[in-house]
C-alpha cells in the first residue's frame, strides 16, 4: 500500500491476523451459511457504516438469492461508553416492517453498537433481525450488548485491528486482510 510516514509506520509494525485469503474463504463459509438460513427470506442486509461496507460489499456477490440492501450510520465514539449513548447518524431509507433484517457490521466488540440496531429495526417492526459480523472479539460484552452474532465469519482475540473495513483512526480500511496494530500504535 501507498501510504504516509505515519501510516507506513503502522502497517510495518502491525501484525497479519488473517490473509486476504483467510478471509475470502471464511466469507465464502458464512455466505453459505446465510444461503441455507435466509435464502426464501427476502431479506433486507442493512450495512453499519462506514465499517460494514467492505465485508458486505465483498459477501453479496456470493448470496445467490433475493435480498434488498440498505444502510444505517451509528457510531459509538462519544464522550460516554455507555450502553445506548450512540451517535445516529443516518436511518435505512426503506420500510422495515414486516421483513427479515439482516444487519452487518465489521466487528463485534462490546456489543452495544448491534444492540442499538436490532432495537431499532425492531421498533421499525422488522419480522426478525439477524447480525452478522466479519470479525467476533473474544471478549466479555458491556451489559446489555448482544453476545453473539448469528453469523460470524472469523473470530479473534481481543487486540485493535484494521482492514477490511476496519479503520486505524479513519484510515487503513483497505487494508486487504486483518492486521493487529502494535501496542505503542493504539
Ligand atoms: P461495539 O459497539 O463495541 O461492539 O463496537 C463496534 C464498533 O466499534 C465497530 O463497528 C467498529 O467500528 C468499532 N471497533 C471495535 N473494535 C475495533 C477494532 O479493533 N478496530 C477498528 N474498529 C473497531
Ligand atoms: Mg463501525
């Protein structure tokens, strides 16, 4: 990758979790998952952005099925950690009501960001709301937030990683694969 001094000096020191590869083929195993469960479904896959795009953007093309896409933009950096206190910042442009949600984010870490999406597609009267996540951090969750997702297509320990969708302050979300940043970085 073409980056900056700094940048550059991040992506040398950081660690490859899992290849471009990896992931491929651990999209391609969720992507048959969600083939088997939702498939007769019409779902609609609601994207968390910003992370969301790159792990959604790569498994459509692998479900061969009838689905809707949309968006929601919720982030959870904000002066309070606590569960719910979340930044909306764009709601999905369709009708919820009624249909199979199918909401996919980059990772889960705490729980609180899904949490805060499936309370919001269930108030908008979705039928059932699955999540799905490229990445799950074994970790203990904040109270209240979801504990699995109910599709994941790679699991981790708990470290700050980028790629794939993920960011390193903003950047580095095309990192193609999943790398861990050293500790002095975070
Ligand atoms: P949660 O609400 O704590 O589960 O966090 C979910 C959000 O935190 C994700 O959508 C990411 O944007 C962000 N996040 C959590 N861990 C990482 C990480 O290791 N790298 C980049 N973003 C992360
Ligand atoms: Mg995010």
């Amino acid at each position: 990758m073409q980056l900056s001094k700094r940048f550059s000096e991040v992506h040398e020191k950081a660690t490859c979790v899992y290849t471009k590869e990896e992931v491929d083929q651990a999209l391609d195993r969720m992507a048959q998952e969600m083939s088997a469960r939702l498939g007769n479904s019409d779902p609609v896959f609601v994207c968390v952005l910003i992370g969301g795009i790159v792990p959604l953007g790569n498994l459509l093309p692998r479900l061969d099925f009838q689905l809707e896409v949309n968006y929601i933009h919720v982030s959870s950096y904000g002066l309070s950690n606590k569960v719910g206190d979340l930044h909306w910042k764009a709601e999905p442009t369709i009708d919820l009501f009624g249909r199979t949600v199918v909401v996919v984010d980059d990772i889960l870490d705490t729980g609180t960001t899904l949490r805060a999406a499936i309370d919001y597609c269930k108030m908008k009267g979705a039928k059932e709301v699955f999540t799905a996540v490229l990445l799950d951090k074994r970790k203990p969750r904040k109270a209240g937030g979801v504990e699995e997702a109910d599709f994941k297509a790679l699991t981790m320990e708990d470290r700050f990683v980028y790629g794939y969708g993920l960011d390193y302050s903003e950047y580095l979300r095309n990192a193609p694969g999943i790398y861990a940043v050293a500790p002095e970085d975070i």
